[in-house]
C-alpha cells in the first residue's frame, strides 16, 4: 500500500486543478487522507443533473462522520442503527456500511467543563444527523462505511508523528488534547462546506427552507470550530514555550495537509492558528480572509479530496470513507 507521503508527492507533481469544475459545495465535513482511494473514470454529473436532495445527502453523509467522531469521544458509542439505516420507503440502491472504530473510546480524564462540552457537540451533530434525515425522508442515504481509525495514517501524512498504529501513532480520543487536534481536522472544513454550498440551493430549495436550514446548520459548525481553535490557542498560551504543547504545532500541521490536498485553490482558504505576542501584534485564530474577515468556502470537489485525503483526479473512495460517500457526488473530478 503507498503511503500518503508518497500519493500526495506524485500528485503534486502532475495534477491541474480546475477550481469548481462540475462542483457543488456541501456540508459539513472533515478533513482527512487517504492511503491509497480506487480511481474510476465516473465524473460528477454536470450541473444540471442534480438536485437539492442530492445537495442534501451529500451533507448528510458528512454528518454521519462527525456524529460518530463526537458521539464516540463524548460516550464511548457511536449512532443508534435508527439513525444510520435506511429509512422507510427507500429505494435508492446505497446500503448501509459498518464504522471502524480501532481504539476509539470515550476520552478519558475530562473535567466536568470539558465533559460537558463534548456531549453537546455530540448531542449537536447527532441532531443534524437526525434533522436531514427528517428533511429527505425516504430519500435519505443511510451511512456508507466510516473509518475513523484513519487519524492514525492522516497523523503520518501530515508528519505529526511516525507511526500509523500502535504505540506512538495519533489516537483523538486519548486525551482532550488529542480530541482538540482530531476537531480540528474536521470543523474548518464543515464550515467552508456549508458556506461553499449557500449560492447552489436552487430557488425553490430557498423557497422550501433548505437555504435557511443549512445557514443554522453553518452557525452551529462556526461554534463549534471556534470553540475548537480558541481551545488551542488558550491552552497553548496558557503552556507558556511553544514546545510546552505540541498540539497546536500539530493542528498547523494538519492546517498544511489540508492546503496540500486541495493543492490549485485560486486562493487557500487554510488560516494556520498563530499566537498573539504582545497586546499591538494580532493573532491568527479565526478562519477568515484577512483583508476583509469573510469565512471561506469550498466545492464539493475539494472536499472530497480532503476527506479522502487525496489530491489526485478520479478519486472515489478513502480516507475516512473506505467504500466512498453514498452520494452521486462521490468521485474527484478536478
């Protein structure tokens, strides 16, 4: 198997990105890399194919990953089969797959703070989950197969550390420090999603409310990725030396990763966390275009490159979808 080091080399040194060619922007999601995805010459539908529905479960496969992220760090446990199955009167042809968890638990020695806040990033996502599923209706796409043991190889893509498994390898859900970075891995992304995917809710997807749901949808994202970043950064001035806590290094690590996958953007809309050093020098915490503090987004295309960790055209599956998304949106194209 080739390792992410040696997929996104190769990549970089033949791949021409088309800026949303026949993309949609989506919700929600993650960042991530792959060890190896299958290549396909299925492309994206163009524009004209699609439909908000589509728009939606896209979304909701996104979701799927971060209500089992949240859930099982917050408790130990992933969505009921309720919330993960196919619904009622479903007659798409997607299936439900299985989550791979490897050590994944609930992380230990939180404070009651932090506890608290965990379960309700959890109890969120959950609800998204729920409340898109409740939107489609019997067009709802249960959970493809989610592979959240991934942290590991994303870890070493990203040169955080050397091993993939086992001892030394990244585990998000060993300490609150390790869950703030895995966060970070997916809620810059989810924001930039859902602002991407704004402008292509059609005029009666307006009309029917999906505009103003996925606006709610975006705020409660943009909490949570505040919360994420503002967490590192407090902790790291509070640590004092850089090399007191590793982990905000570790999230502008990921921060570049990310960058490197979607290698072409006309503009990155990566913002690495950057720490005040005295009260006239600004920092860097918030996700925005510095000249005028307007969030980022992106297509569906970059998404699934990160998601799939993945800068090569033809991509349809990895990462932390090994069987891909269940969505018609499931192939890089550009």
């Amino acid at each position: 198997m080739k390792t992410l080091d040696s997929i996104v080399d190769k990549a970089l040194s033949r791949r021409s990105f088309l800026a949303g060619a026949g993309a949609v922007a989506a919700t929600a999601t993650i960042a991530g890399c792959s060890s190896g995805g299958s290549t396909t010459t299925t492309t994206t539908p163009p524009p004209s194919t699609y439909t908000d529905l589509d728009v939606l479960n896209f979304a909701l496969n996104l979701e799927y990953l971060e209500a089992q992220f949240y859930l099982y760090a917050a408790t130990g446990t992933g969505l009921a089969s309720s919330d993960t199955s196919a619904p009622s009167g479903y007659t798409g042809s997607y299936t439900e797959g299985t989550v791979t968890v490897g050590s994944a638990a609930a992380v230990p020695g939180l404070t009651p703070a932090q506890q608290e806040i965990l379960n309700e990033i959890a109890f969120e996502e959950q609800a998204h989950v729920k409340f898109l599923r409740s939107a489609l209706g019997s067009a709802a796409v249960p959970m493809p197969s989610i592979d959240l043991s991934f942290f590991g190889p994303l870890a070493v893509a990203a040169t955080i550390t050397t091993a993939a498994t086992g001892t030394g390898s990244f585990n998000p859900f060993s300490s609150f420090d390790y869950f703030l970075v895995g966060a970070f891995i997916f809620e810059d992304v989810g924001v930039t999603a859902y602002s991407g995917a704004a402008p292509l809710i059609t005029a009666a997807g307006v009309t029917a409310g999906y505009l103003t749901a996925a606006a709610g949808i975006l705020a409660v994202e943009a909490y949570h990725a505040g919360y994420v970043r503002t967490s590192l950064t407090g902790r790291a001035i509070a640590a004092g030396p850089a090399s007191a806590y590793p982990y905000l290094a570790a999230a502008n690590l990921v921060e570049k990763l990310r960058d490197t996958l979607t290698v072409g953007e006309t503009a990155s809309v990566e913002t690495a966390l950057v720490l005040p050093t005295s009260l006239t020098t600004p920092s860097a915490i918030v996700a925005a275009s510095a000249s005028d503090a307007v969030g980022f987004a992106r297509t569906v295309d970059q998404v699934l490159h990160i998601v799939y960790g993945s800068p090569t055209v033809g991509v349809a599956k990895g990462g932390f979808f090994p069987s891909g998304v269940n969505s018609i949106f499931a192939t890089t194209t550009a």
